[in-house]
C-alpha cells in the first residue's frame, strides 16, 4: 500500500512522496525531520499537533456519550411497548410496572441529557474542525494545495502555515461557543419572533398660541 514518506527533494528542504509498500511514519518524526528551527518544530508540535490531538480526543468522548445515550433511547422506547403489552397476573405484574416506570425514567432522562449537553453536536463539531485543521497541516508537511504549492521549502511556507492555522483554530473557538455550547433553551430563545418596542409619543414643537 502507498503511503506517504520524507524523501530528499533537489531543492533545499524535504517534501513527501508517496513510497510503495512504505509505511506511515509518525507526524512527529515528520516534524523532526523537516528543516525548520526550534520555534517553529515547537510550534508544530505544541501548537498545532496538540490542537490536533485534543480535538481528536474531544470528538471520540462526545461520540462515545452520544452513542450511549441514544442506545439507551433507543432500547428503552423499544422495551416499554412490549412490557405494556404483556399479560400477566400476579405478583408479576407489579414487577413488570416497576420495570416500565424505571425504563420511562431512564429514556427521559437520557433524551434531557442529550439535548441539554448536545454531545452529537460535539461530536460532529470535533470531527469537522479535526479533519480541517490536520489536513492544513498535510498540505503543508506536502508543500500541496493552493497555499503552499508555491513555496520552495517549509521555511518559506511557515509564516503562511501558521497565519491559515491560528485563524482556524479561532473560527473553531467561535464556532463552538457560539452555536454548539448553547442550550437548547438559548436555540428556542433565539427562534423567536422579536417585537419591535411601541414608538414613543411624539412630541409636536408647534407654538402654542397665547390666550387674548
């Protein structure tokens, strides 16, 4: 399988080729290979590859929780109809009314948690910004895609690197607070209908003619 590979390239700097039956080495043994300086392989490391990482981890956590509870959901919604639906007699029927109030209890409890939390919108948010930010950094690492095919070696290319990730990295911030860390209560207060205040009274300047 093709995979991408460091190779020495005749210009002064190294870009990636694609090496059959290579394997895929680390970001960060691409990052330390590249001829940059300290600060900026810390950058890349620190800044971005961190960013990276944390988004990538924030999405599976909001994946896992999303899942649960709408198994949970699901599961439950399911089961209740048919413990409504049995017909037995006894002591066995309290058993199986325990059994449906608890399951009630369960699947509004864990629908309310995940309206009020909106992991699914997390992680679909996560996953998203992830995706962006680490193919910035390929392009880069590749010297490909419209921003950086013009520059010769990553040096050149750096500034251009950082400016494009510091600005995704505030769109992702801006994004978040703004349209997925809200509550569900926030979305509905936003939807509606604003009324515009009543215009004041207006005040009429005229003279007012003075008594004989």
């Amino acid at each position: 399988m093709a995979t991408m590979q460091q190779s020495q390239s005749s210009g002064p700097d190294r870009r990636l080729e694609v090496v059959p039956g290579g394997r895929e080495p680390g970001l960060e043994a691409q990052i330390a290979e590249l001829r940059l300086d300290e600060v900026q392989r810390t950058y890349l490391r620190e800044r971005w590859l961190g960013q990276v990482r944390f988004l990538g981890k924030a999405a599976r956590r909001a994946q896992r929780r999303y899942y649960a509870l709408r198994i949970v959901a699901i599961l439950g919604g399911v089961a209740i109809p048919a413990l409504v639906g049995l017909n037995v007699g006894g002591d066995f029927e309290r058993y199986v009314q325990w059994l449906t109030f608890a399951l009630g209890l369960t699947v509004a409890a864990a629908v309310a948690l995940e309206e009020f939390f909106r992991w699914g919108d997390q992680w679909r948010h996560y996953r998203l910004q992830t995706e962006l930010l680490r193919g910035e950094g390929w392009n880069f690492l590749a010297l490909a895609g419209d921003h950086y095919r013009r520059f010769k070696s990553h040096a050149e290319g750096f500034r251009t690197f950082v400016a494009h990730s510091e600005e995704a990295m505030r769109r992702e911030v801006g994004i978040y607070v703004t349209e997925v860390a809200r509550t569900s209560d926030d979305s509905r207060e936003d939807r509606r209908p604003r009324t515009d205040p009543e215009p004041a009274a207006r005040v009429t300047t005229e003279p007012v003619a003075s008594q004989p």
